[in-house]
C-alpha cells in the first residue's frame, strides 16, 4: 500500500499490521539581508541603533515592530530577527516568536527592541507585561534578556527599560514567578 500523504494516519501493511507515518524536520536559519552596524553592542544607545536599522532595513516604520538582537555567549551579534510588524499603536507578541530565532541560532543573550511610531517613548502597560513574560521564558531557558529598548527611528531616541532600573525589577519578580512555579 503506498504511504498516505498526512501525518499520523495508519498505514495498513500487506501484513495486516498497521504502521503511522511521521514527518523528520530540519530546523535551517534563513540569511536575508545584511545590515551594517558600526561597532560592538555595549550599551542601550548602541543596541538602539542597530534596531533602528534593522526596522529601516524590514520597511514600514510608521508601524510598529518587534525585533529580536541574538547575541553569542561573548555578547557579540549573532543577527537580528523581525518578531513581528504591527499596526500605528501595537505589534501582536508571541513570545514563543520572540525565542524560535533565538534558540534556532543558539544564542546566548537577546536584545528586544521595538519602536513607537508616536514618538512616545515611556512604555505602555503591555510593553511592560510582555517584557516580563520575555524574560520568565528567558530564565527557563538559561538565556539572558540585556534589554528592551523603545525607539523613535525619526529621531533616533529610545527608551531602555535597563538603563531606567525597570528591566531589573521585572527580572526579581519574573524569578518569583519561576520560584512559585
């Protein structure tokens, strides 16, 4: 009997046995554009610059998007991913999208960096819930969250939530969280 097309369905053999059929995957990173940067990332003004290009580089900054900076264990770039592009006023976040480019390229540590096409850099209450949920799921997978950086890509200003002491806040109660897990 010729194997079915679809997953999981059973196959009966000649033999009268019956056998599934699986799919194996193949997890690949994709290269898709280059984006110049002009030198290590060693703080937020940096970090923001390189998202600023990245969301230049992805087009249609009068929206907002999610990006995602994968760094090695020695804090270098890896690469950058899109998460996600949104309307004027959100992005939509899975964090299980912020973390597939992450984990498929083996990163260590992350940038998150998103822009406000407003101009209004202070982050909203969900930019501050997402951020703890980022770095709950980080924690689980032993993966370090650097900073979350708002950008104005106008103007070139940003927001860091580490500069500003909230990232390390959220980061005491996302371990709480993990405590009482």
């Amino acid at each position: 009997m010729k194997p079915k097309s679809n997953p999981n369905e059973a196959i009966q053999e000649s033999s009268g046995k019956k056998r599934y059929l699986t799919y194996a995957y193949r997890i690949a990173m994709v290269r898709d554009k280059s984006i110049r940067y002009d030198m290590e990332i060693s703080n937020a003004f940096l970090g923001a610059s390189l998202i600023c290009k990245t969301i230049a580089a992805a087009g249609q900054d009068d929206r907002e998007h999610l990006i995602v900076v994968m760094l090695n264990s020695k804090n270098r770039v890896m690469g950058t991913n899109l998460v996600s592009m949104g309307s004027i006023n959100s992005s939509p976040v899975s964090v299980r999208e912020v973390f597939k480019p992450a984990i498929a390229a083996s990163a260590s540590a992350l940038l998150i960096g998103h822009n406000h096409p407003s101009g209004i850099l202070a982050p909203s209450q969900e930019d501050i819930l997402v951020t703890k949920r980022i770095l709950t799921v980080a924690k689980i997978l032993d993966m370090t969250v650097h900073d979350h950086l708002i950008v104005d890509t106008g103007t070139r200003d940003y927001f860091s939530f580490c500069d500003k002491g909230i990232l390390s806040d959220l980061k005491t109660e996302a371990a709480r969280m993990i405590d009482h897990m």
